[in-house]
C-alpha cells in the first residue's frame, strides 16, 4: 500500500511561532521518514509553506492563527506544533 501524507505549514514572514513551527515539522517529518525507510518507496511526506501576506483568502481565515499545520488538508494544530502529537498523527496516517 502506498501513503502520501501531505503538510502545509501556513504563516508569514516575521513570525517567530512560524519559524518555531517548520523547524519541529521539518524535524518530525525527517524522524518520521527515518522510521519508515525500509518502505519509503510507499510512504511519502511532503511538505509545503503558505503565505498568508500573499492570498488574502488564507488571511481572512488564519490570520488569529497562525502559524497553522494541515494535515492531509485539515487543520492539525495551530500556534505551536507538539512534535509528539505531530509524530502520532503521522503514525496514524498510515494504519
């Protein structure tokens, strides 16, 4: 079976939380496809970052937020990213 997990990590430039956040996202997800290298051809993570400076849609609906992690397109966590949590979710994604 094949797993595509999908993150997006939506800030904004100057903001310490947000910086706080990729650094325990990118950490995770590395740990995260460490523990599954044996299969990794079928378990894929793929992160991406969103700018709420630049779609004011994401701003209207994040800007009290941020920063905020989807998972899989729904909303994760928000403000600060708990790398247990975060690892757990992973975990669950692919059961």
């Amino acid at each position: 079976m094949s797993y595509d997990i999908s993150l997006t990590l939506i800030g904004k430039p100057g903001c310490h939380l947000c910086d706080d956040a990729r650094l325990v996202v990118n950490t995770v997800a590395g740990q995260f496809r460490a523990l599954h290298a044996g299969i990794a051809a079928s378990v894929q993570v793929h992160i991406t970052e969103q700018d709420i400076t630049d779609d004011p849609e994401l701003a209207a609906r994040y800007a009290e937020e941020i920063p905020v992690l989807l998972l899989n397109g729904k909303v994760h966590n928000y403000w600060r990213i708990d790398p247990v949590r975060l690892m757990a979710a992973l975990e669950e994604a692919v059961r």
